[in-house]
C-alpha cells in the first residue's frame, strides 16, 4: 500500500489528475456501493463504471478497490474543501416616520379597507360574490343549480309574455 501522506506534492498531482467522472464515482465507492449500484445511480454501464475506477486506481496508485477508496476518502478531506460565502450582515433598521395623522400608533379597531381608502369599492360586497368559486359543498350546488334554472324559467315565461303583449298590440 502506498504511503499517500509521505508525499503531499505528489498527492496533489493525482488528486487533480482524477476527472470529474472518475470522482463520481469514487464517491458512490467510498459509501460502499458496487459497480452494478454506481451504474444505476450515474446512468450508466457497469462496464463504464469498472474502467473509471480502474483508472482512478492507476492514478491513485492502489492496490484494489478498497485502497483506491481509502486513499480517495484521505485525499477528499484534504484537497476537496468547499468554500463558503461570507456570511452577510443585514444593516441595523432604520425608524421611519409614522404615516399617521397625529404620528402615534392606529387604533386597530377603527382600522378599515385600503381600497376604500384608494378610491376603489366603498366596501360593499357583491350579492353574487362567491358564487362562481369551485369550492362548493353538494347543497350549496344543488340550490345554486336550482335558483338559476328557476332564473332561466322566469326569463323565458317574461319573455314570452313580452312577445305575447307585443303581438297584440300588433294585431291591433
């Protein structure tokens, strides 16, 4: 087995010579997956993944596999640092000015709404409001079905009567 601390210049030089892929793979080995697993997991053929880590192997300088993932695992804490972002700081918040009339705090309860106070609707709900939304219960449906066919009903029957009434006044 190959000393891999008794030369950190040359541990360097094969940890850069590995390639991306080859380290892919030596992750899945070293949490102990079989070729057959690491194929799976990176789509690709068992076969593919028996030559990547054979070259890593050579790289590495091992033996057999367990070596090439001992000396990966020793090499991967060493040269396979992340580097973090430093940490942000928000700035101190600033007071700002109240937007109140006499500059203290709103009375919640005479709290209203900001469309109001927008120029838009003066609060008053439409009658018909939620009666397009999808979330009705069977009743609410069955009597929503029914006041509009009972809507329909009397629109066609006064429509009639109105047609009725002016055919006479034609005939006439």
């Amino acid at each position: 087995m190959n000393d891999s601390g008794s030369h950190p210049l040359d541990d360097e030089a094969r940890w850069n010579r590995l390639t991306e892929k080859q380290r892919a793979c030596l992750d899945l080995l070293i949490e102990h997956k079989t070729s057959k697993e690491i194929a799976r997991l990176l789509d690709i053929s068992k076969h593919t993944v028996d030559q990547r880590l054979n070259l890593a192997r050579d790289t590495l300088g091992a033996q057999d596999r367990n070596e090439s993932a001992f000396i990966y695992r020793q090499m991967k804490e060493k040269y396979d640092r992340v580097t973090y972002d430093a940490v942000e700081v928000p700035a101190t918040p600033a007071l700002v000015r109240s937007e109140f009339p006499d500059g203290g705090s709103p009375n919640l309860m005479e709290l209203h709404d900001s469309s109001a106070l927008q120029g838009g609707s003066s609060g008053i709900r439409p009658p018909f409001r939620g009666l397009f939304k999808r979330d009705h219960n069977s009743a609410n449906r069955l009597w929503i079905y029914l006041a509009g066919l009972a809507a329909a009903v009397w629109i066609v029957l006064g429509g009639l009567g109105v047609a009725q009434a002016l055919n006479q006044l034609i005939q006439n």
